[in-house]
C-alpha cells in the first residue's frame, strides 16, 4: 500500500511547481508517507500543516460551516496546500510561487480519493 | 455538556448537599435553557452560600435569560459587594448598562471584568465595541441612564446574546465596509488577538458568529505565520479554504489585524482575493482613521 501512496504522491509531484508532496495523519500531525521532499523537513511540513488545517476546521464549524475540503496557505516563497482524505489523514503538497494552483488541487483530491 | 454530564452533577449534588457542584450544575441547565430548574439549584445554594458571589452571579444569570433584568442587577450588585473584582458580576452589569445605553458605566464595569479574567467569554470583543461606540459622536452622547439600567429592556444580558445592544453596534462595525458586498455579513474585521474590529459573519441558520469564528482565526493566524516562517516560505500572503457549502479567504491588512472573507461556494476562490484586496484597502483606511 505504501508503494502506492508514494506513486500516487509522485503524480503531484510531477506537477511543475511542486516541490514535494506527503501523507499526513492529520491528528497527530506525523508522515505517514513522503515523495520527492528533497531540501524540505517533512516532519515539520506535517506538524505545521496538520496545525493550520486543525485550527481552520475549528473556525470553519464555529462559523457553522463544514470542515475545509480544500485549504491553501500562500506566501511569499511558496505555498502548502492540503485536502483531506480519509478520516485523519491530510494529502499535502508544498508549492513555489508560481504554481498551477487549479493543477496541483485536482492531483491532489485524485490522491485522496485514491487513499484506501 | 451532555446529558450524562448533567445525571453525574446532579448525582453528586444529591449524595453531598454542600457540594459546590450546585455551580456547574445550575449553569449547565441555563445554557440549555433549563431556566426553572437552573434557577432552583441556584437558589437552594445560595441557601446555603449566601455569602459566595459566584453563587449569586449564577442566580443573576439565570434571571437575566428569564428576562428578569432587575433581580439580575440586584444579584450581581450584591455579587460585587461580597467580591468587588468579581468578573462575573462586572459582566453582567455592564452588560446591563450597555443595553441601557449607559456605555460611561458599561465601559468602567466591562473594563473590570476584563481585568479580573482576561480570558473572560467576550468582555475583550465587548470591551472593544464600547469603546468604539463611545468614539463615536452619536453614541457618545446618548444620555446616561439613571442609576439601575435594568428596567430598560428584556433582553438576556448574556455576552453572546445582548440583542438590541448587538444590533446598534452593528451599525458601528458595518462601518468599516461601508458600500462592499457584504459588509454587515461576510466580512469580519480582527485584531491579532482574535477580537472583532469590524464586519459581521453568520452561520447558515442566521446566528451571528463572527465573535467566535474571530477567536478561532487568531490562532490560525499564528500558525499561518508560523508554518510560512519554519518553512522558509517567507511571509503568509493569505489562507484560502473551501468547505462544502461555503469559500472562506483570509489575509492581513495591516501586520496586527486579519480579514476574512465568506462566500457561498459559487464564488471561487480567485475572485474572493479581489475582493479581499478592496476589503483590505478599506480596512486599512478605516484602521488609520481609528488610529
């Protein structure tokens, strides 16, 4: 199953604009898998993504709205960008600037609809 | 708090009449709207703590929901005099004064809430609106009332329900926004510390959120900067998300403030950051006229 994660998370990757990609228990906020993370510390990418989705999901239902199906951190050297799979686990792309964002967002939700 | 939660407290209460679980008891039953049963508990307490403020600030509140806003002041009169840095009490009579339009005392016994608990439930947000208001020309002047404010309404002085008092400072944060789409409802206007500067947002059903969705964004804010910053992805431009029913944008006008942007999910999310940045050129000037 891992082997299949991690292709699938190669598909995002491929991406241009991407610079890595990974599996997140969105709970804990640990890797659960990786690719092409290469120059980034995914244990951090996990901890810090799992924390902004978190406290966004605790907005979202203090504004009476569901829990994001799609969450996009922008900044001025990259973006991460996040939607949630199964329960508990988060696919996380981190992103250059000039990213195809509509790109990177379809990859993305194919991963997490592909996570069994 | 559940059910379960209330059968335990009760249980507890019933095998130890002394207990002080009369507290969180009687102010479970009031949040849920258990006004006549609340008010029991608080009263056979009190019978047996007459002298605990926290006993009679439970009583206050539990008359004040019933619409009983005289006994409430007196509650929380008598509340101050056992404990005169009893936020509670502070609270709900400066609630009461708000309402009233007495915002000088509303201010003064807001302010002293804040001080004895500066977590305390949205004093800080009411604290903030009072004093926005009282900049204000218009309601700056409104004339005090006399001494005891209670008379003037029926409303609930709760900190997330103060209905007529919400609705004239409404006026005052729509101003912000004043002409973009959704001004009073949509977009909401923050301090880095999670208090409503300005704007409004509502959950589906109509109920106003925006002190609570406000809260929750300060802490998305620090984490937002903290992510961009451990990352090496420089500053935080923005957090887009989009729910099932709904599109939500936030970014930072100014370093210490922080907008948010709802729409219906038929808005996508491209045009939510032009708008954002309208509402983010308002929101500066308004910041810069308050400064």
């Amino acid at each position: 199953m891992n082997t299949d994660i991690v292709a699938a998370l190669e598909s995002v990757t491929r991406v241009r604009g991407v610079r890595g990609a990974m599996l997140v228990s969105a709970e804990e906020g640990l890797v659960v898998a990786e690719a092409s993370m290469e120059g980034l510390d995914g244990a951090a990418v996990a901890a810090l993504t799992a924390g902004v989705v978190a406290r966004l999901s605790r907005a979202t239902e203090a504004a009476g709205r569901t829990p994001p199906a799609f969450v996009h951190l922008r900044a001025d050297g990259g973006g991460l960008m996040a939607v949630p799979a199964l329960t508990d686990l988060l696919v996380v792309a981190v992103t250059d600037p000039e990213v195809n964002v509509g790109l990177v967002r379809l990859e993305l939700r194919r991963v997490a609809e592909n996570v069994t | 708090m559940s059910n379960e939660d209330i059968r335990v407290l009760t249980a507890q209460l019933a095998a130890d009449p002394s207990s002080l679980v009369f507290l969180p008891l009687g102010e479970a039953l009031r949040r849920r709207g258990q006004l006549a049963a609340a008010e029991k508990v608080a009263i056979a307490g009190l019978t047996r703590y007459p002298d605990l403020a926290d006993a009679h600030d439970l009583l206050a509140r539990v008359l004040g929901d019933a619409g009983d806003l005289e006994r409430a002041f007196d509650e929380w009169d008598i509340a101050l005099r056992l404990d005169g840095g009893h936020a509670g009490a502070h609270k709900g009579i400066g609630f009461l004064y708000y309402v009233a339009g007495d915002l000088p005392k509303a201010l003064s016994h807001l302010e002293s809430a804040l001080t004895a608990d500066p977590g305390a439930e949205g004093v800080a947000a009411a604290v903030a609106r009072v004093r926005e208001a009282l900049a204000t020309p218009a309601t700056a002047m409104t004339a005090p009332q006399p001494h005891r404010p209670a008379a003037v309404a029926s409303l609930p002085p709760d900190s997330g329900d103060i209905g007529a008092a919400e609705a004239s400072a409404a006026e005052v944060r729509a101003a912000v926004f004043e002409g973009l789409e959704g001004a009073q409802d949509g977009l909401l206007l923050l301090d880095a510390e999670g208090l409503r500067l300005g704007g409004g947002l509502s959950a589906p059903d109509g109920a106003p959120v925006g002190d609570s969705v406000a809260a929750h964004l300060a802490g998305v804010f620090r984490d937002a900067e903290r992510a961009a910053r451990l990352l090496s992805l420089g500053s935080w431009k923005s957090v887009a998300a989009e729910t099932a029913d709904a599109n939500l944008f936030l970014c930072a006008p100014t370093a210490e403030s922080l907008l948010l942007l709802v729409r219906d999910n038929s808005v996508p999310i491209g045009r939510l950051a032009l708008q954002a940045e309208h509402a983010s050129d308002a929101a500066r000037r308004w910041l810069e006229g308050v400064a």
